[in-house]
C-alpha cells in the first residue's frame, strides 16, 4: 500500500515539464539499454557539470526532447565531427535511438534521460553551440501550462549555456504556444530574434523534417521556426 504524504511535500515539488508515459518497451529496446547505454549514455546522477563531451571541430548541439531521436540522427550523421547531445525522460525513445545509432555506426551522439528543466541548470556556462527544442509538448489545456518548459526564466538558463553568437532552434506547430515563445524570447536579456522582434523565421534547411512533422503538415497544421542568439 502507498503511503500517503504529507501536503507541504507535494507542493514543493518541482513541475515537470513531461509525464512519464513511457508505454511498452520492446525487449530489444531493453536490451540497448543495457548494452549500449556505457557507450552512448551520460549518467546524471549529480548533475551535467564537466560531463559534456568535447567537441572535435568546436561545436557542440544539445537536442532537448529528441522523442524517437529522428532529429538528432540525421543532424549527428550531416556533421560528423561535431558533438550531439540529447536529453528526453523517456527510455523506449532512448532505445530506440541507442540500436539505430549502433546500427548505423554513428559515434558522435551521447544521450540522456531525464528532465531537461531539472538538468540544463548543471551544464557549465557558454558549453554549447546550438541548442534545439523541436516541437515540445504544448499542455494545451489551460491549467496546464505551467507544465510548459519555454518560460522566460529557462530562456534565460538556455541563453547562459550557449557560446556568445550560438543560436536557439525552436519548432512548434502550436499557434498560440509559439506567441507565448516568443514574447518569452522578447523578454530574455541575453537572447535576441534573429527573424527581428517578436517574428517567426523560415524553417532553416538543416533542419529535419521528421515523421511527426510531416503528419500534422498532412493534418493542415502550420510549423512555426523561432531562432534566438546569444548576446
């Protein structure tokens, strides 16, 4: 039987920015993550700091909620010498990405899992070339969207991690979501909008268009792409 727990305890806890809805792993998804992860995974057990690998040409991408690792395998398999990191809570996305990784010789990808907003405040100032968050969940009920992981303050955190001039790739194809983005870039100190104030950019070519995307593009939604920059 669960116990309960106090109230005070409940309401210091932090908001998640996801729930765990891992659904059914397969068993060789299971076994990838036994396996592969001492090659793949980064263990954050204390925190991200000086756990990032180096990069070999400089340039080090972080993907926060790679999903099924789409996105971050084509990127990694562009731009072999340089570093790509994913973070996503979820382990079958995790082992999935681990077998094609293995299954493609890709090397220069090393994952995650856990919560980025609990994760990203530990990783060392001015590390990271390029973040990217590509269509993170909306919470589209009201209540909520205090679940909602793009406030100003973790726009601000994102900002500190990057190198001066690296840049923040948002994709969402969420309307009223994407407003909220980028009055929330408007409103960061040390990120401006490379598309000008409070305007969206065109989808960048390097960009993947990934599964997810091209059904809801079938669906009629509309993708909105917002870059930030490091000042």
């Amino acid at each position: 039987m669960e116990h309960s727990r106090d109230m005070n305890d409940l309401t210091e806890r932090p908001v998640r920015s996801f729930v765990r809805r891992e659904g059914r792993m397969t068993a060789a998804q299971k076994r990838a993550l036994e396996k592969l992860w001492p090659v793949y995974g980064i263990d954050v057990d204390r925190g991200l700091a000086g756990k990032l690998p180096a990069p070999r040409n400089g340039r080090v991408t972080l993907e926060i909620g790679f999903g099924d690792g789409e996105a971050l395998l084509a990127l990694a398999k562009q731009s072999p010498q340089g570093r790509f990191i994913g973070i996503d809570p979820h382990r079958p996305g995790a082992g999935r990405l681990l077998l094609q990784l293995e299954r493609e010789e890709v090397e220069n990808v090393r994952l995650i899992i856990g919560d980025a907003a609990e994760l990203v405040p530990s990783i060392e100032p001015k590390s990271l070339t390029q973040i990217l968050v590509l269509f993170p969940d909306p919470w589209p009920k009201k209540r909520h969207h205090k679940r909602r992981l793009l406030t100003p303050e973790f726009l601000r955190i994102l900002g500190e991690k990057l190198q001066p001039q690296g840049g923040l790739h948002i994709a969402t194809d969420w309307h009223e979501y994407a407003e909220e983005i980028l009055n929330a870039l408007d409103e960061t100190p040390n990120l401006c909008n490379e598309a000008g104030r409070l305007a969206f950019c065109a989808r960048p070519d390097w960009r993947p268009v990934t599964k997810y995307e091209q059904r809801g593009l079938r669906l009629g939604h509309q993708v909105f792409d917002i870059a930030g920059k490091r000042i």
